[in-house]
C-alpha cells in the first residue's frame, strides 16, 4: 500500500467533504453544541478550493483523506501570520486511519511550504492528531490557542522552517 498526495480534482470535493466529517465526527469534534453546524463547513470542499489548495491522499486510487493548506493567508487563513503557511481541516476516513495518509498530507504541506514556518490548531478533544503533529516536529504554542466558538477549544502548532518534511 503506497499513500499518493496530489492536488484534489473537483469530482472528489464531495468525497473529501464526507471523509473530513467523518473524521472529525469520529473524533470528538463535533459533539460541543457550539461544533454542530462545522460539519457542514467541512462538507465544503469546494467553497475551500476557491481560496487555497485542497490536498487529497489516495491509497489505490482511491480517496482516503484531504487537508485545506493555506500558503499565504487570505479568508482561508485562521492564525497564519506574515510568512507562515497554515494547515487546515485535516482528515482520514476512519477506516483508512493509521495506514500514513495523514502524515503523508502533512508531508505534502510541508513541502509546499518551502522552507516556511507551518502553523495549525487542532481541537482539545483530538489527542490523535496531537500525536501526528507533535510526531512531525510541530511543537505547541498556548499564546495562539483560542476559542472559534464557545466550548470549543483549538491548540496551536508551530513547525519551524529549519525543519526538513
């Protein structure tokens, strides 16, 4: 089995917005009342693609994951600041989870960031991807953490440039 990252076509949008409810559904991220209605924001795959670049991971050909990276800022951007490249609605189908697609799309948005500081933030309740992130080099920065709404907490991670994917 060999994860392949590419740029998601536009006929894979409502596969991706399914496999990224999914997994946040999956993972606690959808339970706050305030978290509710995110599905439907992850859903829309094509809403993101207007305004940065949606990454799909495939095993076989099939899709198995996406990520929304943000290269420069614009609406798609949520703690970037100046020269920092952002990382966004990561997620695997739960039945393709630890088979590498998600450190491959991590990899993948590594690369594209080209020697650029990478930052996320990550929901309290996902100590999975935590691991992932903190496994990838992405270290935890509190003085970023915020509250998008009301008992729903978001962590942020920092990866320096000097790191390489």
């Amino acid at each position: 089995m060999t994860i392949e990252t590419r740029d998601a076509r536009p006929g894979e949008y409502d596969a991706i917005g399914a496999i990224v409810a999914a997994a946040f559904a999956a993972d606690g991220q959808l339970d706050s009342p305030g978290s509710a209605s995110y599905g439907t924001v992850l859903r829309d795959v094509a809403g993101r693609a207007a305004h940065a670049q949606v990454v799909a991971a495939l095993d076989d050909g099939t899709v198995v994951g996406g990520v929304t990276y943000v290269p420069d800022g614009g609406p798609m951007a949520d703690l970037a600041r100046d020269g920092e490249a952002e990382i966004r609605m990561l997620g695997v189908a739960p039945d393709a989870q630890g088979r590498g697609a998600g450190t491959a799309l991590v990899r993948e948005c590594l690369a594209r960031a080209a020697g650029r500081p990478v930052v996320l933030s990550t929901n309290a309740v996902a100590h999975t991807s935590h691991r992932l992130y903190e496994r990838l080099g992405f270290v935890r920065e509190p003085a970023r953490d915020w509250m998008p709404v009301p008992d729903v907490t978001l962590l942020c991670y920092v990866r320096d440039a000097e790191l390489r994917p």
